[in-house]
C-alpha cells in the first residue's frame, strides 16, 4: 500500500552536499545524471517520515509533507553540567507517598511533549495517552485491580489483601495516571510504550514531580480485566504512569549494581 508522503528539493537552495543521500535509511535521494541531488520518485513510497532529511538538511532546502522547512524549531544544543546530569537520571525515584496536590494540565502537557519525542519502531509514532484523575476513578480502577489480584499468587495476592486492609498498593496515593496505548496488532507495541513512558518520567522528574510505574495497572489489563477504561478500537494499554508532588525528599543516591559489560 503506497503511504501519502511527499518529499521535495528546492535546487535554488540545495548545495549539493549530500548529506540527505547519506542519512537517508530508504535510499530515496541520489544524484541524477547531471550528478545533482534528487529524489528517486520510485522510492518515496519507502518514506516513514521520520524527517532526517529535512532537519539535517543545512541549506533547508527539503521539504517534508510540504511542510516549510525554515518552520521546524531549531535545534537547542545546551548540554547539560555533569552535576545535572546526575540529578536527571540518578536522582529519579520511584514515588510511592504523594501530596493531594493536583497537577496542572499544562505542566503534564509540557511533559508529554517531551515524551512525543521518544524513538518508536519504524518511527510509528503510534503511542497515544489517557489521562486519569481524581480520588474516585482511581479508586475505581485499585478496587478492578485488587479483585484480579485476589484471584492470583504471590505478590499480586498481598496486593488485594492490603487493599482489604484500606490501604492503596496499586496507585499509592498518587493524585493522577497516564496510560500509554498503542496498536494491538503491532509486535513493537510494548517497546514504543516502554520508551515513551521512560522520556516522560524524566520530563516530569525535571519538574519536581514523583513517578512510580503503575505495573498492577497494566498487568490486569493484560489478564483481560475491565478497568472501566475506553480505548480506541484495535488499542491496547501498554504501560502506565502514576506521578503527582512527592511527600518525601530523597537525601541520597541508594546503592545499585555496578555496571556490567562484555567486550565481544
């Protein structure tokens, strides 16, 4: 089935650098006769879209979609300090106390602008979100949750116990949770999901907001649980965050496993 993508070259503009042959994975550029770069129209059909062209182009001479290229946001090059580095990624936590203070949508909206940016297989871009809020649907969906759990072993059991006991094992609090879906029938659906959800839990960290992975969430959906929650016809959830204001200030880095790597 041939996609709607349309690929062009402003020769007034192009400086014969070839970069976009170079960078291209599909091979839709070459050198025609004349030896000047040009798009093997056989080959746009290949296209994904993923852009490389346009955006590595240094004369903006290529256009994707029509789209003008002088409009595509330039790229910021502002490397982080090595002190910053660290709090982005050895200072996230997994949140399991969170405030009853509500998240803005605009700062979750930041986020996720972020988390749009995350590699997808075949550059699909095909993870969507669901936004859920308020003590009432949460609790709707622990109580779903807890239900399947009682009817399995292990760790899961202990979940529906403590919520017998009153307490939330599942969303721990937390005043929101997204949920990442994707195309049932595709066999990267999980992976471009699990990507997504680690960008937007940085994104959300470097807000001062807490994380914590909503595993049980997910993993009764799997099992064929109804958690009250529509999805698009032939979707399927794949992950799930939960996050809001943390109660608690981590004062240092817990230890972890060296780094283990084999030279082959």
């Amino acid at each position: 089935m041939m996609n709607s993508r349309t690929l062009s070259i402003d020769s007034a503009k192009c400086i014969q650098c070839a970069v976009c042959i170079e960078i291209c994975t599909q091979d839709i550029f070459m050198r025609n006769p004349a030896l000047e770069i040009a798009i093997d129209s056989a080959a746009v059909d290949r296209c994904n879209g993923c852009g490389h062209c346009a955006a590595v182009c240094p004369a903006a001479a290529i256009s994707l979609d029509a789209g003008d290229p002088l409009k595509l946001p330039p790229r910021v090059i502002a490397p982080l300090e090595e002190r910053q580095r660290e709090g982005l990624f050895k200072a996230r936590r997994s949140t399991r106390t969170y405030t009853e203070q509500k998240v803005s949508h605009e700062l979750i909206l930041r986020a996720l602008e972020h988390a749009r940016y995350a590699p997808t297989a075949g550059n699909s871009q095909q993870v969507e979100w669901i936004l859920v809020e308020g003590k009432e649907r949460l609790h709707g969906i622990t109580a779903k949750v807890a239900a399947w759990a009682k009817m399995q072993q292990g760790k899961y059991a202990r979940v529906a116990s403590l919520f017998e006991q009153g307490r939330d094992p599942v969303m721990r609090g937390a005043p929101a949770l997204l949920l990442a879906h994707a195309g049932k029938d595709s066999p990267w659906k999980n992976h471009d999901a699990g990507a997504a959800l680690s960008y937007l839990e940085l994104a959300l960290h470097s807000y001062g907001l807490g994380t914590c992975w909503a595993g049980f969430v997910i993993s009764a959906a799997r099992s064929g649980t109804d958690l009250g929650i529509s999805l698009p016809e032939k979707r399927e959830l794949c992950a799930g965050l939960l996050f809001g204001y943390p109660v608690h200030t981590f004062q240092r880095l817990p230890p972890r496993k060296p780094v283990r790597i084999e030279y082959a």
